[in-house]
C-alpha cells in the first residue's frame, strides 16, 4: 500500500478521527489484527509495540493495548498496569539501541490533548540534546508558583472524584 493511499484511507484527520473509535474501523485495532502490516517489536496476550510510520527521531515507536481502549480515561486498570510493565520495557530496549540523552513518554488522552487516533498508545521518542522536537511550556511557566492553600484545594478536588468513568480496578 502507497503511503498516499494510507494517507487518504487511515489518516483523515482530526475530524474523522471519531469516526475511528470503534474496533472495526479504528486504525490501531487493525494493526494489532494483522490487517494493516506494521514493523512489530513485541507483542503478547494484551499489547503490541510496534514502530510509528511517521517517526519523530530513530527509535519512535508506539505500545497500544491490543483491546480497543479509547485513553487512558477509559482502559480497564488491569490492563493499564500491565501496559505499564511493558513500557518500562520498550523504553529501556529503545534506551539500550539508541543511547539517545533521553526518552520521552506521550500518551494524548483526547483531540483536545492532541490524540489523533482514538486508541490509547503511548508514544516512546528518543531524544537528543538540540533535537528539533519538543515538549513546550508556556514562556510564563515558572515564572509564579500557584498559591499552597489553591494547590490544596485542588488536590481535595481531585482526591474526592471517584472513578466516574466505571472503568475496572
């Protein structure tokens, strides 16, 4: 398949990307059926890694739940744990090819965090110092510290939520 023709079928973005949420149609769960190829790295029962088609540096890859999870907001917890293991993983097999300065981590849970395809992946980039990709603050960012008792009672806020959402613990 032309990387055109990709393009044009899988890629029509971001305002098809809701169009892609369920697991016939989404992208990612036709990688992990084997109906798209993909340069795989690892894969067992719940995950598949394999390397992004539209890499940031040498080494850019993708881990993914292989069951159709939306982010991170709707993934079962056990298979988010898991996940977790795996990364650590991919992220020290990438470390120990590349020896890059650093590895960074993304996972975009929604359009508005900048998610392009609705099935949670977590992006694994290899970064150098004076690299061209970055991971940008605002220019003010450390210019003021948020007041203790505001930073309190957010996290009241947060510590009071329950999981709203019903995902599985």
């Amino acid at each position: 398949m032309s990387l055109y023709k990709f393009r044009t079928i899988y890629l029509k973005l971001p305002q098809s990307v809701a169009n892609m949420g369920d697991n016939e149609s989404c992208l990612f769960c036709k990688i992990a059926r084997g109906d798209i190829p993909a340069s795989i790295i690892f894969e067992d029962k719940l995950t598949m890694a394999f390397m992004d088609i539209f890499p940031i540096s040498k080494g850019h890859c993708l881990l993914i739940p292989k069951q159709h999870y939306e982010n991170m907001l709707y993934v079962d917890t056990k298979v988010a744990k898991h996940l977790a293991v795996r990364l650590a993983e991919l992220t020290r097999k990438v470390h120990s090819a590349f020896e890059p300065d650093g590895i960074i981590n993304v996972i975009a849970n929604g359009v508005g965090a900048g998610q392009e395809v609705p099935h949670l992946h977590i992006h694994v980039i290899p970064r150098n110092e004076g690299d061209r990709f970055g991971f940008m603050f605002p220019d003010d960012y450390r210019e003021e510290m948020a007041p203790r008792d505001e930073l309190d009672g957010v996290a009241e806020t947060i510590r009071a939520q329950t999981d709203l959402l019903g995902s599985k613990q």
